[in-house]
C-alpha cells in the first residue's frame, strides 16, 4: 500500500491545519494507523494512533490539542491541529502498521512550520 500525506504548510501560532494521509488501499486491514513527525536534528515522534478497534492515544505534548480521525471507508486518515505552537514545526508522516507480518508503512511526509 502507498500513504500519500497533505495538508501541511505554513500558519502561525494559535492557528489550525489538518493533516490528511491518503492510502492506495484498504487501511482496514491495518491494525494502527498513526501519525509521527520529525523536526530538524531530532528523532522521530510518535504523536496518535488509532486502532482498527476504534481507541486513540496522543502524545502528551499534542493532547488536547491534535485530533486524529480514521475513515475505514475514505481510506485516510485526518489529524486535526489547533492551537499550533512554533516547537510544532515539523515533517509529519503518516503510518500504517499491520500485526500480522509486522508490516509498516510510510508516507512520505508533509511539511508544518509554525511561525511566531
């Protein structure tokens, strides 16, 4: 399968964007589908997931803040910022991951900036 990120760009604090991951196929057959983001010289960061089961969780530094929302039947997968700070600044990826076979996916990264 191939994830095609969009969405990102450039706002300024206190602003919104979502963030939406396109898949070439079913994601139901993922069991996590998630939302990362690196910014420069630092390691990637896992910031929500959410489950083929429906439960969600989100990184302390973005809860309350970043919703994410999954369309089995879209096959995408939003993540809905408010309230955006500049140390939000950031690729932020999409991933699609499958127990069964260990199978990660990865889009390839849309790009947030943040300005002050």
């Amino acid at each position: 399968v191939q994830l095609q990120a969009s969405g990102g760009g450039l706002v300024q604090a206190g602003g919104s964007l979502r963030l939406s991951c396109s898949a070439s196929g079913s994601i139901f057959v993922f069991n996590v589908m998630g939302w990362y983001r690196q910014a420069p010289g630092k390691q990637r960061e896992l910031l929500a997931t959410s489950t083929r089961s429906g439960s969600v969780n989100y990184a302390d530094s973005v809860k309350g803040r970043f919703t994410i929302s999954r369309d089995n039947g879209d096959n995408t997968v939003h993540l809905q910022m408010n309230n955006l700070k500049p140390e939000d600044t950031a690729v932020y990826y999409c991933n699609a991951y499958q127990v069964r076979g260990s199978r990660s996916y990865w889009g390839q990264g849309t790009l947030v900036t943040v300005s002050s």
